[in-house]
C-alpha cells in the first residue's frame, strides 16, 4: 500500500504537466488565430473602403452625367429660340415631344420658357397674346414690379404644368438668384433646393435648371452687356428624389447617400436628398465616405454609407472566417492534446492499478494455499511439485520442505494420476493415496492446465481433498437411507389402511347415528299427531324441539358426509366459465326467493382451471352466504370479480373477490369463519350449519390457492381467494 500511494504521488507531477500544456497548446493558437484574423481584417477593410469609394465616385459620375442630359436638353431649347424669334406655343411642343421626357429624363417634370420682361414689355406680350387668340395672359403674384420672369411655355402640358404658368419666378428669391446667375455668367445654372409648383401641396425639395437666352443668339462678353442683351431662360424643373433615384437605380444595391446643398455665395447647407436607410452615426470608423462637387454654380456634397443590407452580407467576412474557423481549430487541438493527457493519466492509473491488484492477487493466492484445509500444489510440465501448502503436507503425511521437487503421481495408488497429468483440460477423479507412514487414504483429485508467469515452469494446478472420512460417512448415509425408504413405505401403507378403516368407521357411525336419530324423530312425530290434544302446550313445544334437534343433527351428518367427499373423491381438472357458473348460482337463489330485489354484478371473461363440480359448490357457497348476510338491506349489491389488489395474483394463479354490503363481521375473528361449526352469528338471525366456508377454504386449497376474508360489523364482507389460472393438476396433500 505504501508503495501504490508513493507511485500516485509521483505520477501527479506528469499529470498536471499534460494538462498545463493542453492550457498552453490552445493559448498560442488562439494568440495566433487572433493575430491572423487581425491582419485579415486590416487588408479586407482597405478592399472594401477602396471598393466603396470607387462605388460611391462612379455614383457621383452618374449624377453628373444625368445633369448634363439636362443641360443638352436646355440648351436645345435655346437653340429653337436664337432660330426664330419666340417659338409658338405648337413649336416648342413639338420639340419637347421629341425629347420623350417620361422615358429619357426620367426626373425631369418639364421644359419651360421664361421670359425676361420689364414693365412695358409685359404689356406687349399680354397684347400679342391676346391677339393670336390666348386670352389675357396673367402672373401671379401679383403687383407692379421693374423685372418679371414668368413662366410662358410649359411642356409637356399636364395639369400641374398648366397650373404653373404664369407664375413670376422673378418675384421669389431662391429662382431670382439662380436666374440672374445664368444671366450673368451666361453658363447653365442649378437654383438651391426649392419647393417645386408641380408638386402641389407636397412641397418636397426640387430643384431647376436654367440656361439664359440672349437677343439675336450672341452671348455678350461682358456682364453689363449680358443684363443689356437678356431675353429670357430655357428651364427644367425636377424632382430631388425622383432624379437621384432614376439616375442610380442600377448602382445603388449596396450604398446608402445623402446629398447636401452647400450652396453659392448666399445660400447652402440645405438637404437635398436623403435615403430612408441612411443614418447619423456616432462611431468615425464606420464605412463611410464623402465628396464635394462643384455643380453648374452650386456646390453640392454627397455622403455615402453602406446599407443594412450590404452590412449584412459582410457579417461572414474574411475576418470572421478565420476568426471562427481558427478558434474551432484550437479547440479542436485542445482537445486532442487535452485527451492525450486524459489518456497518459489514465494509463499511469490503470498500471498502477493493474501492478497493485496483481501484488495483492498474488498475495491472496499465497494466503489461500497458506490457510486452505485443501491440499493444493503448483505442478512442473514433467509433473514435478514445484511449491506445496501445509495442508499437502499434512494430508500426504510429510514435512513441507522435503515436497518440492517429488513426483506429484508417486503418492498414489491408482495410475489415472499420470493420465490426468498428461491431459490438456482440468480432470476429476478420487483415487487412493498413500501416506508415508503406510496408511490408505481416499482422496479427491482436482488437476487443472494453469498459465505460469513468464520464465516460470508451473504447468499445472493440483488440488487434493482427504474425503476419506466423508465418502465412508456418504456410504452409511445412503445405507440408512435406503432402511429409511423402506420404512416410508411401511408407514404409507399402515396410513393407507388407516384412512380407509377411517372412511369405512364414518361411514358406519353416520348410519348408525341415523338410525336413532331417526327413531326419535319419528315417534316423536307420531306423539305429537296421536296424542296432541291431551298434551298441553308446554309438552308440544317440547317435542317440536326435540325434532328440531333430531333434524339439525342429521343435516349435520350430511354436512359432515359432502366434506368428506370433498378431500376423497379426485379432482377432475378443466378450464372453467367462472362468470358462466356464477350466473347459474345467482340464477338459482333468485327461483328460491323470487320475492329479494338484490344487485348482483359479474364481471364477464372470468376463467379458472380446476374440477367444475368443486368449483360450483364454492361459488354456491359463497355467493349463496352473500345472498344470505345481505336480507334486510336495501338496496342488497352482491359483486363478483377479478381481483386487482396488488400482488393478489401469484404467477400461475387467478384472483377473485366476492363482495356484499350485508352484515359483516368482526375483523378480530376472520380466522374462525374457515373451521367448521364455527358460526359468528346466531341460529336465530341466519339459518346455517358452519360447514360451509370450511368447505370453500378446503375446495381452494385443493386446487393450491388460498383465501381470506375481510369485513366490518354493519359494512359487508370481502372474501379473496386464488385458483390456478389454467387446468393444471395441483400437488394433492398425503393424507389429507
């Protein structure tokens, strides 16, 4: 035992060094995995913000690009008004037509025309119009100004469009900034943000383009000049949102933008565009990006972010990929290294406990050859002893140290010892033996093939057992055995003969008994028919008791007779309908008292193996007790059926119960209501000999079952018993 607790101690040094390199093992590798996944992730966030931006600069380009469209379709219009000297309303919408601003300009609400008039030529212009058949021409707002730029042309001619004109865009400062820009620079211009007419009452952000129109088509040189030769602007209305959406509809799956006006020289900072998915974030290192262009006289900034989306498809980056598949792997090689360890650890355990068993295996094997009172020898594979216990010794007759190294066989007698020792399997056998100081023994002999340690020469297992004493013990036994078979038979035949002079002297007695029971019954009858009426009442009662008596005593003998019969006849076994021979009795006792109203319930399928007749006369007996102890009740219930008590069915055996709410008993004296003549109730409450629960008790045990009662004074009785479940002959009792 020291040794193995010394061992344990020293193999826990080893065991915690496997383990504290498992803890190291998955350290390092999660540090790498870490590290690794850093650098992945530094290189796939300078893809993707250099991916970003080219994404968010091509957007750019396309918002440029759609506002040169416009621009060309703006300066086409100018060019119909340098060809002739004011297009006619037909004109300008056949060139507008032509443009298929639904389809080409997707954005764009319509081309328009403003003049550029002052006062006097206001009025020009509403007489001119008036006469080629268009009515008065009005502005709104109204009021006396120096300059006016209302809307004259309009197209396509929708009703919003219609709506519109005449409209002063002079008078509101936001288009009057715009249009005296493009007056002056002679170049296109944008207006800040604005609340466009077309949009009604929804009043969302659009903008305007306009391009200025000189007289006689030649753009002056100078400012002054511009302002001198003036005579109007070309101008397209269109909607922030509806533009930027059409204009990149195929370029903004992934991006989120919002456009900010940052205005001229007077206005800016207003937001002109801003996607539902774009947000204000808190964090600076998010994906986001920014760029400020210069656009016809406007500077706009457009801000970029990555939509919900598009976050979500890079949830499983390269990052995240190696971060979770490295960590997985770590643990994977934890593991491994972890059950190396496990494994070392238990491999240590089990060799030390597989050195200790076999020291202590070793050690019970020397004890038990030590203190055994066999004697047992470890044979050589020439049948030489090579170690011997004590009780060897003892049993051969020799000191101990004088065994080794002697013939196992020369001790006995008989030559099957040598056979034993040349077969390959264990062999059995009492020989004789000789002791070395002459005397013949019997001895048991047990050879066995064992394997011997390795180097070892033990070949074979001798165990020797002295029974000399005990097979001469087994020889008177069987002796006095076969006196004891003889007298066995002896006493079974006397008990035989007994029996039968025992049935014969029952018999006799009954009919001897008879014969005078008869002769007191009979004359005492004929006193009472002849002699009646000189007989007073006293004397009648008399002899009406003397009857009675003499009737009692022979129903008595006839109890006495079936009970008889009952343990003598044998028994004819077969599968019996108990719930078919129930119905029968219950059937019966309802002819003899048609007038009881009782409750009978018999539970249907139950089946028993025994002898039918038997069986009846059980089923009479307790159900006609039943039927009995439950007068004066009403309503009377009688029940018979399986019994599902717990354990009340033994394997091979059927359990039933017959219950009735009748009189009951005492629980204190169930154990007389079996033996005969016993009655726990009087002659005169209920009529009965006390025979017949003594009957069922031997009827059930005749069959191997058994019975008991269970009941309360006022409450009814239970009466269990069991039966073979199929027609199985049952062991008769000798004698019963």
């Amino acid at each position: 035992m020291p040794d193995s607790t010394g061992s344990t101690a020293r193999s826990r040094p080893r065991v915690r060094r496997g383990y504290v390199l498992a803890v190291l093992t998955l350290i390092g590798s999660l540090l790498i995995v870490w590290h690794y996944a850093g650098l992945a992730g530094a290189r796939e966030d300078a893809a993707l913000r250099t991916r970003f931006v080219a994404d968010s600069n091509e957007i750019a380009a396309q918002l440029r690009q759609r506002l040169l469209h416009y621009e060309l379709a703006l300066r086409g219009g100018v060019s119909l008004y340098w060809s002739v000297a004011r297009p006619t309303q037909r004109q300008w919408r056949d060139y507008v037509g032509g443009l298929d601003i639904e389809h080409q300009f997707k954005g764009m609400m319509g081309l328009g025309y403003v003049p550029y008039l002052r006062r006097a030529d206001l009025e020009a212009l509403q007489l001119a119009m008036r006469d080629e058949g268009h009515g008065l021409f009005q502005i709104r707002p109204q009021g006396a100004r120096e300059i006016y730029g209302p809307i004259l042309l309009l197209e396509p001619q929708t009703l919003p469009n219609r709506d519109a004109n005449g409209f002063d865009m002079f008078s509101e400062a936001h288009r009057h900034r715009a249009m005296a820009a493009a007056r002056d620079s002679g170049e296109v211009q944008l207006s800040a943000p604005v609340s466009l007419l077309q949009d009604g009452d929804d009043h969302r952000d659009g903008l305007l383009m306009l391009a200025p129109v000189y007289a006689n088509g030649i753009q002056p040189a100078n400012v002054a000049a511009r302002r001198t030769a003036i005579s109007g602007w070309v101008y397209a209305p269109f909607n922030a949102r509806s533009f930027v959406d059409s204009a990149l509809e195929p370029y903004r799956s992934g991006q989120a933008i919002r456009i900010v006006d940052l205005g001229g020289d007077v206005d800016g900072g207003r937001p002109l565009h801003q996607d539902a998915a774009f947000v204000e974030r808190a964090d600076a290192d998010g994906l986001e990006h920014s760029a400020t262009f210069a656009l016809y006289g406007r500077q706009w900034r457009i801000d970029f972010q990555p939509r919900a989306a598009a976050d979500a498809r890079r949830q499983l980056s390269d990052r995240e990929a190696v971060l979770g598949g490295g960590t997985v792997l770590s643990l994977l090689l934890f593991a491994v290294v972890l059950a190396l360890a496990h494994t070392q650890t238990r491999a240590e355990r089990l060799a030390e406990t597989m050195s200790e068993s076999y020291r202590r295996s070793e050690q019970r094997l020397r004890n038990a050859m030590l203190y055994s009172g066999t004697g047992i020898a470890l044979l050589d594979g020439e049948g030489r002893i090579v170690e011997a216990n004590p009780a060897l010794a003892r049993i051969l007759g020799a000191a101990p140290g004088t065994l080794p190294g002697t013939r196992f066989s020369a001790q006995f007698l008989d030559p099957e010892v040598e056979a034993g020792l040349a077969a390959s399997t264990a062999s059995q056998a009492t020989l004789q033996l000789r002791r070395s100081d002459g005397d013949i023994r019997l001895v048991q002999v047990v050879l066995s093939p064992v394997p011997g340690d390795i180097g070892s020469d033990v070949a074979m297992l001798a165990q020797v057992d002295d029974a000399t004493d005990r097979l001469r013990a087994e020889r008177a036994v069987r002796l006095l055995n076969r006196t004891l078979e003889a007298r066995v038979e002896q006493r079974t035949h006397e008990l035989t003969l007994a029996n039968r002079e025992l049935e014969s002297f029952a018999y006799s007695v009954s009919h001897d008994l008879r014969a005078p029971l008869r002769t007191v019954e009979g004359f005492s009858r004929l006193l009472g028919e002849r002699f009646s009426a000189g007989m007073g009442p006293e004397a009648l009662d008399y002899l009406s008791r003397v009857r009675n008596a003499a009737n009692r005593m022979d129903a008595l003998i006839d109890a006495l007779l079936k009970m008889s019969r009952i343990t003598r006849d044998p028994l004819r076994h077969a599968a019996v309908d108990m719930s078919a021979l129930a119905a029968e009795v219950v059937a019966e006792l309802r002819q003899d008292e048609p007038g009881r109203e009782v409750e009978v319930e018999i539970e249907p399928g139950l089946v028993a193996g025994g002898d039918p007749a038997l069986l009846r006369n059980l089923l009479q007996n307790l159900l006609g007790n039943a039927w009995k102890f439950t007068a004066g009740r009403s309503p009377a219930r009688i029940r018979f059926c399986r019994d599902t008590e717990a354990g009340a069915a033994a394997d091979g055996k059927a359990a039933f119960l017959v219950r009735d709410n009748g009189a009951g008993f005492e629980p204190a004296y169930a154990s007389k209501l079996f033996r005969p003549f016993q009655r726990l109730h009087g002659a005169d409450e209920y009529e009965g000999h006390g025979i017949g629960l003594a009957t069922v008790k031997r009827i059930v045990e005749r069959h191997g079952g058994s019975i008991r009662a269970e009941g309360c004074v006022g409450e009814g009785a239970t009466f269990r018993f069991t039966l073979p479940a199929e027609a199985v002959v049952p062991a008769e009792t000798v004698g019963e």
